[in-house]
C-alpha cells in the first residue's frame, strides 16, 4: 500500500518540501506519496483529524500553523514543548507525536556547513517566531557569549528571552549559567548601533519571503567579520547580497530547510534519509524558479 506522507501550512504553494521528500522516496524506491496541504488555521483541527483517519503517517508544518499546532498533539517531543513550535509530525497507531527538526537544521549549517565556532561570540537574532524559536534553542546548545534578539514585536522578544533563560538552565550546570550566556530583548532602533558587536547575523523573519520585502538591516551596519544566515530559501535575499558585498560571509536557508527534512524522514521512516538526493532535488528547483 501506498505510504502517506505532507506538509500543512498557509500559504503553502511555496513549499519545497514535496520536491525534496519525493527526491527521497524515490531513491529509496518507496511507494510513498508527498503532498501539499492547504490549511488555514481555523480549520486546523478537522483537517488533522481527517488526515489521520486517511492514514497519513507523517507531516511537516509551516508557517502559520507551528504554534497553532501544538495543543493538538498526543505527546510532544521535549525540545518542542520547550520550543512551544512543531514542524513534525509522526504519527504511530493515530496517536500524533509533535517534533521540532528546525533546531538539528539550524544547527547543522553552523556546525557542519559554515565549521563555525559560536563560543564567546555575539549572536543576533532577527525575529521571535517559531523558526526564531528553534534556532534560539540551537544557539543555546552552541554556548555564545551573547544572544541578541530584535523583533518587530518587542514583547515577543522579551519571551523568546525568558523562554531561552529557561532552556540554558535545562542544557547547562549551573555553573556555565553562572559564568555563562547573556541575552537581551533588544528594541528595533538599537539594531544599527549595535551591529559593530555583533558575529553573527541570522535572519528568522519573514521578511525576504517577497521580491517587494526591505531588507531588514541598514546595509551599511553590516562589515566584512560577519556570518549571516538568511532563512529565507527560496532565493539570494537583498541581506544575503548586502552581506556579500561587505565581504561578509553569508549562507541561504537551503541547507537549514535540507537538514530539517532529512531529521523528519529519519523519524518518520526510522532509517537515514539520502540526503545527496534531497539536496539536488533542492538546488535543481530553487535554480529553476531563481531563473
Ligand atoms: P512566524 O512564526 O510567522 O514568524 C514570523 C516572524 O517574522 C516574526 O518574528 C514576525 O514579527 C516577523 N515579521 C513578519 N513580517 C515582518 C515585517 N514585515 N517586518 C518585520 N518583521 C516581520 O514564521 P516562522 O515560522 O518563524 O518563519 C519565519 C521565516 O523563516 C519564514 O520565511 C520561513 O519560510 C523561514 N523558515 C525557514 C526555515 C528553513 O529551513 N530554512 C525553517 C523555518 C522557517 P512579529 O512577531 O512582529 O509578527
């Protein structure tokens, strides 16, 4: 029988996620199947319903519904309880397990992508959404000096902060803490002045989502010791350009939105995901559509 497998999300026509998961079952030679769903979040609750009963077995979910998502799973994992945001979805005898995979994908770029070293280093965090969330929880595993965060809604930084307190003592003896990692919810006007501190850069809002979004820093604060992560995927946003032309180092969401896929086809599946294929599936549709 054919295996079911998805994303939900709204809107969900942008997703990459179809072309990189069907790449996988295909090299796997696995009659399964990987579909879109369009699910706005009002209705989130009878949907999910009726995908279990159809016999889905796994999901991904996106922007809206990460945190909206969340009070309806059965169990969840520990780090996405912590996160508050699921973007995975495994689902054993109708029972739904909520996963956060961001995390290991965000982690993935810096450790193994960029080979960088995050310890005594400025962290600045542009966003406080789900995806702002999970690579807060990366970073925290990271151990940085500091990790700034800057959000269009300051409140929401201000409990991404507390929230992140709450992970580093989880993560940390209480000594590391003691000596350990300063955060601070930093208001919008503040970001220019204090970019000459930062090391790295990541960009977890949605802005460089459209052609028409400004960029959200003023591209003259940013200089040549930076590394800047855009998670934005679809394609070079005007930060990573800006970036690049500071000589800054500068990576794309792409390999973030690689790694997290091939964490959830391993929960999903149990076996490793083939991840060559996933990634050319990936980088062939992204140059298609960037012309
Ligand atoms: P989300 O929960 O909806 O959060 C959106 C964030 O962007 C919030 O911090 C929001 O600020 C901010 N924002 C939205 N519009 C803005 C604007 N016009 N000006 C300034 N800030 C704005 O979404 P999410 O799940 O965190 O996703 C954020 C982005 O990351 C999306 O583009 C998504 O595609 C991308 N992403 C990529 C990967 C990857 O693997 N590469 C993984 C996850 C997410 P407020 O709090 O003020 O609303």
């Amino acid at each position: 029988m054919t295996r079911l497998f998805g994303v939900i999300g709204h809107p969900i026509s942008h997703s990459l996620s179809p072309v990189m998961h069907t790449a996988a079952f295909t090299a796997l030679h696995l009659d399964a199947l990987y579909s879109p769903f369009e699910v706005p979040a009002a209705i989130l609750k009878p949907i999910l319903k009726g995908l279990l009963a159809a016999g889905v077995e796994g999901l991904n979910v996106t922007v809206p519904l990460k945190e909206t998502v969340v009070p309806l799973m059965d169990h969840l994992d520990v780090t996405a309880q912590a996160i508050g945001a699921v973007n995975t979805i495994v689902i054993r005898r109708q029972k739904t397990i909520g996963y956060n995979t961001d995390v290991v994908g965000f982690r993935r770029v810096l450790v193994e992508d960029l080979r960088y070293d995050c310890r005594g280093k400025t962290v600045l965090l542009l966003g406080a959404g789900g995806a702002a969330r999970a690579v807060g929880w990366a970073l925290v595993g990271l151990c940085p000096k500091r990790i700034w965060i800057v959000n269009r809604t300051y409140t929401k930084a201000k409990h991404l902060v507390r929230d992140l307190c709450r992970a580093t003592a989880l993560y940390h003896s209480p000594r590391r803490i003691r000596w350990g990692m300063g955060f601070a919810a930093l208001p919008l006007d503040a970001l220019t002045q204090v970019m000459q501190e930062v090391d790295v850069l990541v960009n977890a809002t949605s802005l460089g989502l459209y052609v028409s979004d400004p960029i959200p820093v003023v591209p003259s604060s940013l200089h040549k010791n930076l590394v800047v992560v855009d998670l934005i995927y679809h394609r070079d946003t005007p930060l990573l350009k800006a970036a690049r032309r500071r000589c800054a180092v500068a990576i794309g969401g792409l390999s973030m939105l690689l790694y997290q896929g091939v964490e959830s086809l391993r929960l999903w599946l149990r076996r490793p995901a083939p991840i060559e294929a996933m990634r050319r599936a990936l980088v062939r549709v992204v140059n298609k559509v960037s012309g």
